[in-house]
C-alpha cells in the first residue's frame, strides 16, 4: 500500500528529543524559544509563539485580539472542524460562507454578502497547502474595519505575491500534527505583527504569566514542550527540501493523470501541497477510493461534511459550492518519501480506475 501520508522523523528528530532528555529541561524552555526564533524567518520576522497544537494557536490568537461574545468571524464551511470549534471557544460566533471550487478556499465575494454590523473578523482557510486570496482579502478587511486571521494549519511555506502565509492579517496559525508538512510531534504556532496580540498570545498559553506567580489574566496551559520544540526546529530545517519534493511529486501526477481534475494554482500564488486533492466529478467518489485502495494506492476524502452539517453545528445553509466539493474531493499521496515507482503506480492506478469507470 501507498500511504496517503507519512510522518518523515529520521536520527536527527531522535537525536534533538535524546538531548533534551539528557538536558533535564522538558517544559518549554530554551528549545521552544529557539525554535519561535527560526520559524520567524518564514513570515518575514513576525513574532511566532508556539503551543500545544494548531487548535490552540487558533484559540489563543482569537483570544489575545480581543474576540469574542457578540463577534461574528467569517469562515469557509468547508474546512476542518477546528477551524469553526475555535471560534467558538473564543465565545464568537462562526458565520459559515461558500468557497471559489479551484482552490478549495473561501470566496471573497461571499466573505462581503455576509458581512454584518456584529462581523469583527475574516478567517480563510489555505486548504490543502493552496494559499486564499489573501489580496481581495485583504481589502475587503480593510475597507470594513475588520480583523484578518489565517488559518495556516496545512500552509507552512505557501504564499501570495511572494508574502508568505502567516504575515499578512493580525496573526496567522500553524500546526505541527504529525502528517503536516513539517512537525514537532504534536503543535501549534501563533504568528503576529503585533506586539500586544504577540504578548497576549504568550500569557494565555502560560496560565496568564509572564512571571512566575504573577498571573495577569486569567490563562491555559497550552505550552509546547522543549521535547516536541526541538523536533520541530529539525524539521523545520528539512522544510523548503520537502516542499520542492511536494511541488515536483504534484507537478508529475498533474501532468500524467487522466479522468479526473487535478488542482490548478492561482496566478501569483505558491502552493505547497499538504495535500495533492483532485476532483472525482462524473463518477461515485467514494467507489473510486476503494478501488483505489484495493490496489494498493491509499488516498483520503478531507472532508467529507461541511462544518456546517456536523452535529456540533448543525445549521440549514444554502453552500452549493461546499456541498459540491464535499463529494468530489479525492486526496492521492503527494509525500516526499514516495519513490518515482510510486509515483507511475499512482498515476497508473487512478488512469485505470477512471477508464473502468467510464
């Protein structure tokens, strides 16, 4: 079986955790504060602070801008259930809007039909490592006093107009779980340029402290760990190799696959292919991924409800485009380890199960 994905942790991630065990500093300490340094460089100097996962950085970012009960942020429905749930937390209100159907990412002229006067924020999503329209935006924020965030969970290194994703609205989020294009093991980071959001963000993830038992506000424990921060900054090193292996892996598959539409990329924008999502359009989605799977090429439907339906939500909405790709969508691996064997089985498989199915 081809994985769909698969977490690259080699000797050096071994030797990283090995010395921090043997340092006896494990909570989150000097490789944490060094690794919030090195992942600066990847959107442009802003502050970066790291937590315990990417639902926590999203959380914490709400948070530390002043979000919450009465606030309305707009997001696509069609998107992992955490980037609804943490908007929520933050005691706002999620306001569900449809997504351009290329890029899988929320449509700017949807995002300004539902603004409100209780609207404080826009929320895109770059799914599957393809970058929103940062600029339309960017100007719809601005020409109505709002709050842009990122939720940059599958984006680490993507960008627009050569602006990486992180850098551009109040603060951007990234995650470090396992099969991300990097990892620390388990993680999160908050990116901003602004310092109080920065200082905020730091309190919240450390019970309201920044000195010990001097609490300032009211806080959580979401600190990462000295253990999963010196994984990351490894992988961290490994990054822009990785992502050039996504991008060339993407490019064979896009210009040898047949039966199904493969993702384009948008003019000015760099897609880092978290994920390689094609769309199953004239045929059953779901039976096409078990033929693929029973022949040994694994693959993923992300996701297969919009947040909207889930039972967490459960909202009656007009999203004609989210329903859409709710069906279509077919993930096929696009990792780094795949070998190019792997690669030609991939394409293969897919041109032989499209043509069956003709």
């Amino acid at each position: 079986m081809i994985p769909a994905a698969k977490p690259l942790v080699g000797d050096e991630e071994r030797a990283a955790v090995d010395r921090v065990m043997r340092s006896g500093m494990l909570a989150q300490g000097p490789e944490v504060a060094a690794f919030e340094t090195e992942f600066s460089a990847l959107v442009n100097g802003r502050h970066s602070i790291a937590v315990n996962s990417g639902t926590s950085a999203l959380h914490m970012a709400f948070l530390a801008a002043g979000i919450g009960a009465g606030d309305e942020v707009i997001v696509p429905s069609f998107s992992f259930a955490a980037t609804a749930n943490s908007v929520a937390l933050a005691g706002a209100t999620p306001v569900f809007v449809d997504i351009e159907l290329d890029y899988f990412a929320i449509d700017p002229a949807a995002v300004e039909a539902a603004i409100t006067p209780r609207t404080r924020a826009i929320m895109p999503v770059h799914l599957y490592g393809h970058p929103a329209n940062l600029v339309a935006l960017t100007a719809i924020a601005e020409k109505h006093g709002l709050l842009l965030f990122e939720d940059a969970a599958q984006a680490h290194a993507a960008s627009v107009d050569g602006i990486p994703v992180g850098a551009w609205g109040v603060a951007g989020s990234f995650s470090f779980y396992p099969t991300k294009n990097m990892t620390s093991g388990e993680g999160g980071m908050i990116t901003t340029a602004d310092d109080e959001v920065a200082r905020q963000s730091r309190l919240l993830r450390n019970q309201g402290m920044a000195v010990r038992y001097a609490n300032e506000i009211v806080g959580f424990n979401t600190r990462m760990t000295d253990i999963h921060a010196a994984i990351g900054r490894v992988q961290l090193t490994k990054l822009a190799g990785w992502t050039a292996q996504r991008q060339a892996n993407a490019a064979f598959l896009s210009e040898n696959i047949d039966g199904v539409v493969t993702p384009p990329t948008a003019p000015g924008a760099v897609h880092v292919f978290h994920q390689y999502t094609v769309r199953v359009v004239d045929l059953d989605r779901d039976k096409f991924a078990e033929e693929l799977t029973s022949r040994g090429v694994g693959n993923g439907v992300y996701y297969p409800t919009p947040i909207h339906r889930l039972p967490s939500f459960r909202l009656e909405l007009d999203l004609p485009v989210t329903e859409r790709a709710a069906v279509e969508v077919l993930s096929l691996p696009v990792h780094p380890d795949l070998s190019q064997n792997d690669l030609e089985t991939i394409v293969e498989t897919v041109n032989a199960v499209a043509k069956a199915g003709s």
